[in-house]
C-alpha cells in the first residue's frame, strides 16, 4: 500500500485555520473571527484548535453584500464608441 505522504497527487484541502482563511479571502484574523462570533460563519472546534470548513468559507464569502452588477447577471456589453444614446442627447 502506498503512503499517502509519497502520493504525487495534491490532497484537496478540506479546512482552514482562522489565519489560513483569512489569508484565503483577504480578509483579517479578526474579522474571520468576528464572523464565527456573530454566527456569520460556522467554525468547528478540535481541542483548541478552530477550523472553518472550505465549503462554509467559500458559503460565507458568498454571503457578503454585493456592490455594482447583481451577482449572476452578466456585465453589460459595452457599446462601440460611435454608438450614441439618444438619451444621451435629448
């Protein structure tokens, strides 16, 4: 049987530290934090040690509020530069 620390194939990541999925969305230690307290997001304890699920982090992130287009709807296509609104110029 082959040891799975000699595998050459990646092992998917199932969980992250706090500080891990800080770094994972950009956001701080504190805020992930912060997030677990206000039970935005769901964390699991070992002992000490807290872990955050890859699924809830990536649940959580989508969670947020959006700004700009609405999530899911596609960008507007930008007219050519000759095209003129007639709006524009009522």
């Amino acid at each position: 049987m082959t040891d799975i620390l000699e595998s050459k194939s990646p092992l998917k990541r199932i969980t992250y530290t706090p500080i891990e999925a800080a770094a994972a969305t950009g956001r701080t230690r504190t805020r992930i934090f912060k997030a677990i307290k206000d039970k935005e997001l769901t964390a699991r304890k070992d002992g000490r040690s807290t872990l955050i699920e890859t699924d809830e982090l990536a649940r959580w992130v989508r969670s947020l509020p959006t700004i700009g287009r609405n999530a899911g709807e596609p960008a507007e296509t930008p007219r050519p530069s000759g095209d003129r609104n007639p709006r524009d110029h009522a």
